[in-house]
C-alpha cells in the first residue's frame, strides 16, 4: 500500500476523525443522560420502550443510534421532535464525540446495509477520489462528494492530488476495499450504531432544537450552539 494510500484508510478508520455526533431526544432524559450516558432502549423482559421510528425504521433495543452532527444535523432534529410526540418533554439534541476504544461497539445503521451489501458504500468512497480529480476544488467542495468524509479528509485528498496526482485505481481499492460497517454506513446515510450505552464523558449539551433551526436572524446564536454540540 502506497503510503498516501495507507495514510487515507487511516483516517477513514478512526472514529475520531469523525465526530462530532448527534443524538435527537426529549428534555425528560436529559438527567439521566448526563449522569449514566446514552443508553439503548429499556427492556423489561420481553416488554421494551417504544422506537421513535416504527416499522422497517425501528431501532434495535440493543443500540443507540448516531448522526454526523454536520451534514445530518437535520437527522437528529426528526429523532427529537418523533421522541417528543411519543414522551413528555422538549426534543433537544446532544453531541457526541467518540474515541477509538469504542470502535469494537460500533456496527452500520439498518438503514444503510441495504447499500452496504450491494457494494454501493464502497463505491462511492472510490467515487470521492475520482471527483476530487476530475472536478476543480470549488466544483468539488460544492458538490455531493464533499459530504461523504469529514473535511479533514476531503482537505487531505485534494492536499495529495494537489503535490503528488490523482489517485490510481489501484490506491483507491487500497483505501475503500474491507472497511468496517460503521465506516461504509457513514459513507452512506451519515449514521451509525453504537451497541450499548455510550459514557457520559462522551456526551456534550443539550441544545433545544429551537436554537438549532436555521434562521438567518439567529445564525449567531445557532452557531455557538453548534459548537458547544461539537467541542
């Protein structure tokens, strides 16, 4: 493997390139949150707590569920106000910044196996390094791809194209070949699972979703609570 190449699948691999992400609730859980963490689903034997989503959405009672706080802000905004129609309280969103000994416990979001299975997930990691060549910077940072990876990647990618040439077929099966679900599922639909409680020290806010809207009258007040999901 080409050192660039190898450098890249690094990058891709560590969950801490990834954060931060976000976790849409309710205002009732907030307490319990910040002392004991995220937690899946209650069970109390065969009886557990309601899904915010239902049917083929449904999450599994094991695991909590995680967005990319930017680009999929507005997935965690849905989680809050679907948990809200279902329990007491206000939808709020926490922010989440994992580390690398949780990476044993992450596994894909259902929703993105579908893609994961047919080979679309790493194809279009593949597909980021072809743009990233055929498009000029601006094109690319405006397009679809930018999305797919962290920036810190896509700055790392255009960095390598920039003083060494495009990637070659063969660097970019190095690099999106055998990645793990929860990478491929990112890659996808931007969500992840986490099997088990995620601690407390890696939960941050929360922020109601009112602050979190988009409103050009409250784009300050929006930020700062952007960056106090994700610090």
């Amino acid at each position: 493997m080409t050192e660039r190449a190898q450098k890249l699948r690094e990058m891709i691999t560590n969950i801490e390139t990834w954060n931060p992400f976000c976790h849409g609730t309710v205002s009732r859980f907030e307490e319990g949150i910040k002392k004991e963490g995220l937690k899946p689903r209650q069970c109390d034997g065969d009886v557990c707590r309601q899904s915010v989503y239902e049917g083929k959405l449904e999450s599994q009672p094991d695991r909590v569920y995680l967005a990319r706080l930017e680009p999929s802000l507005g997935t965690c905004l849905s989680s809050a106000g679907r948990a809200m129609e279902k329990f007491d309280g206000k939808p709020v969103v926490f922010g989440i910044s994992l580390k690398r000994e949780d990476e044993g416990k992450l596994d894909s979001d259902e929703d993105a196996d579908y893609f994961i299975e047919k080979g679309d997930s790493t194809e279009a990691c593949k597909m980021v390094f072809g743009g990233a060549c055929s498009l000029d910077e601006e094109t690319f940072r405006s397009s679809y791809f930018i999305d797919k990876f962290p920036k810190v990647v896509s700055d790392e990618i255009l960095k390598e194209i920039h003083e060494h040439g495009c990637f070659t077929d063969e660097e970019k099966v190095l690099i999106c070949s055998d990645l793990p679900k929860w990478v491929l599922s990112l890659i996808s639909k931007w969500t992840l699972a986490h099997k088990g409680p995620v601690p407390s020290d890696r939960v941050r806010g929360p922020e109601p979703n009112e602050k979190l809207y988009y409103s050009s009258e409250r784009a300050k007040e929006r930020e700062e609570a952007m960056r106090r999901l994700g610090r």
